[in-house]
C-alpha cells in the first residue's frame, strides 16, 4: 500500500512538473503579446506627437489636417478662393452666349436685370434660373435723370421690376443694383427708401469696363483687378455687361479663374451686400 501512494505521489510530481514548465511558456508568451502591444501603442502616440491636434478636432475639421490635407493640396495646388461674375443689363441677344460660356466651366453668376428686357426676352430669363443663377434687379429706364429724379422714382423702377421678374419665374428678387452704381446719386434718403422697402443694394469692386474696350481687352483689366484684390484678402465682385465682345471672351476670363483656383459663387439673399462708400461724394441729382 506505501508504494502504492509512492507512485501516486511521485506521478503527482511529475504532473505538477509538466504542469508549471507549459505555465512558464505561457507567461512568456503573455508576455512577448504584451510587448507587442507595447510597441504597437508606441507607434499610436510618435503618430499623434506628429500631428498632436488631429484627435482634438471635431470630425468636419479632420479633412482639413494631416494626410487628407496633403491629398487636397495635390489636387489643387491653391487655396480655393471665391469670386462673383455679375452681369447687368440684360437680358439681351447676348445673353445665351453668356450662359453657355457658364455651363462649359461649371461656373455661376448674378444677372441684373432691365423691366423692359425681361418683358422683351421671358425664355432667357427662364433658361437664367432654371442653370442655377442668380436674379436681381436693375431698374425700368436706367437713365439716370428718372431713376435719381426722387426715392419714390427709384424706388417704383425696382418695384416694376420685382412684379415682372416675378410674374416670369416666380422669384421674388430682393437684390438691386442701381443704374451706373450707388455713387454719386444714391443720397442716404435714398437707401433708406430702398432698404426700407427690403431691397439689398450691390454694387462691385472688379469694373470690367467691357462696355468700352474692344476684342479681349476687359479680361487683362479684369485679372488685374483680381490679383490686387485678392492680395488684400477680398473676394472680387466684377461687373461685367450681356454684351457680344463679353460673351466672345468670356471663355479667356473662365479658363483664367478656373486655372488659379477660383470658384464662382452666385450671390445670395442672405449675403452680406457690398457697397461703394458714399464719403462725400454722394449728391442729389441737379434738377434740370
Ligand atoms: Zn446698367
């Protein structure tokens, strides 16, 4: 019976044996996984010491951090940058030439638009809004003896033309913009009248001049203009007429604005209207 449990006790022994070395190799494994682990968490935190802020942004910033900026940045070499094609005037023969240009680039703009024409011309105004642009208001007569003549006159003229752009696309346009600009003959009277009545003056800061100059040359004044405007940090809202030469080179100012990583904006209601400073400039019209 005592060697019975000799050998019951010496086969305990070599289990336990067995037992504790296959324990020992699970500890160093445990262990080895651990330092894996380890090394792994290492890496996380030299990732996040070389962009340490990119945890703390909330999600719609991350694109603009790291790696996805750097993707964005082989894309397009420049910043995005913003600028508004207005045309006033219109609509005229031109106008479809215009809008064609605009569709080829993609790009959006802001009509200004004549009582009168938009009386004359109903399907190009229609083809204006259903491409996506912009419509405001430019008065009846655009002379400036009977717009300027009192606030009820300049007043009426955009009403006038509020009625019929509305009765042609159902838009009610509160943004005007006054014939030949706010200055020198919008009086503070007058603004009040207007904005009393809800209207949002706009007027530019890139003057084409294209009613003037012949063939190409309003694209050259007009880039010049927004280089310098665009060094002082401000967004171009150029001037532009629906005119044949305009519409013939609208293509050269495109290429230009797409090619230096300008994307066209339309201008909005609920954008802050941009206006020249009256200073002291501003003067009622001289009675005739
Ligand atoms: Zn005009």
């Amino acid at each position: 019976m005592n060697k019975f449990k000799l050998i019951i006790f010496l086969a305990c022994l070599v289990i336990f044996y067995v037992c504790q070395s296959h324990f020992d190799l699970n500890q160093e494994g445990a262990k080895e996984s651990q330092s894996i682990a380890a090394g792994h968490k290492a890496g996380q935190d030299s990732t996040q010491q070389i962009n340490p802020t990119y945890k703390e942004l909330p999600e719609s910033q991350k694109t603009e951090t790291g790696e996805s900026k750097a993707e964005s940045e082989l894309v397009s070499p420049t910043n995005e940058k913003t600028v508004y094609l207005t045309f006033d005037d219109g609509p005229t023969a031109a106008t479809t030439d215009i809008l064609n240009t605009l569709n080829q680039f993609n790009a959006k703009a802001t009509f200004f638009m004549l009582e009168p024409s938009m009386t004359e011309l109903p399907e190009v105004v229609d083809k204006i809004v259903k491409e996506g642009h912009a419509v405001g208001l430019h008065g009846v007569t655009h002379n400036q003896n009977k717009f300027y003549k009192s606030e009820q006159s300049a007043l009426e003229e955009m009403n006038a033309a509020q009625q019929t752009l509305q009765s042609i696309t159902g838009i009610k346009s509160s943004l005007i913009r006054t014939p030949y600009g706010s200055v020198p003959y919008l009086t503070e009277s007058y603004r009040e009248v207007l904005a009393g009545n809800g209207f949002k003056l706009w007027d530019w800061n890139v003057d084409s001049s294209d009613w003037s100059l012949s063939s190409d040359e309003y694209v050259g004044t007009v880039i010049k203009q927004i280089e310098d405007l665009v060094n002082a940090g401000v967004a171009p809202i150029i001037l532009m007429h629906d005119k044949a030469n305009t519409a013939n080179h609208l293509s050269m100012l495109l290429t230009y604005l797409s090619e230096h990583g300008f994307h066209t904006k339309k201008i909005e209601e609920n954008l802050q209207p941009y206006n020249f400073n009256c200073y002291q400039r501003c003067h009622r019209l001289s009675t005739k």
